[in-house]
C-alpha cells in the first residue's frame, strides 16, 4: 500500500468521527521523517480517543499497523505513526501553539476536499 493510500484512510477515518480543520501536507520534499503529514483538531479529549480508535481501526483492515501512538493520555496532542504517514490530533489550544502548518509551510496542502464529508 502507498503512502497516499495511508493518507486517504487515515483522512476518511478522522472525518467520520468530526475532526475538525483537517489538513494534509505533502512533506516529501522538505521531511526524511515522512511523506505526509496531518494536521487536526478535536473539541474534546472523548473525540480526540474516537478519533484515533477509528484511524488506528481502519489502518488496521487495511493491512497498517501504527508504528508508534504517542500521547493518548494527554488530552492535547496525540502523534500516530503510520510510518510514512504522521498524523497529529490536537485540542484547538495545542494546535495554535505548535502552529504546524507554519512550522510547514514549505510543504504543499493535499487537496483532500473529494475524501471528506463537507
């Protein structure tokens, strides 16, 4: 499976369970560290935990197992590594601090309005 395959699960599973602000970077060219990175929010930690229950579960059918989940019990900001995908839900705080889009901002925005419910 590609890592834009990853991607679009990974994107699907965070919008049926309403992540809020999605947004898909293609890091390729300015990261080693993945091809793709997400960016999202959650009103509460209760979705922050559904959302990457439903990421994790349908990575998993999917033949993809995370490499690493880290800060699940934090409430602010859960990282999951998909290995060539990085997707990071936070809590609105948290992610205007860390500001990753900026951090970013060379990269270029995957157009994934066709995969989400708008």
């Amino acid at each position: 499976m590609d890592s834009q395959e990853i991607l679009k699960i990974a994107v699907q599973a965070a919008d049926e369970k309403r992540a809020e602000e999605i947004t898909a970077l293609d890091v390729r060219e300015v990261s080693l560290l993945a091809d793709y990175f997400v960016v999202l929010q959650a009103a509460s930690k209760r979705q922050m935990d559904a959302i990457l229950d439903n990421i994790l579960e349908k990575e998993e059918l999917a033949g993809v197992i995370a490499k690493h989940v880290e800060g699940k019990n934090s409430g602010k900001w859960i990282l999951i590594d998909l290995g060539d995908v990085v997707v990071n839900v936070f809590n609105p705080e948290e992610r205007a601090y860390y500001n990753l889009e900026k951090l970013w901002s060379d990269a270029k925005n995957v157009q994934i309005a066709d995969w989400i419910d708008a």
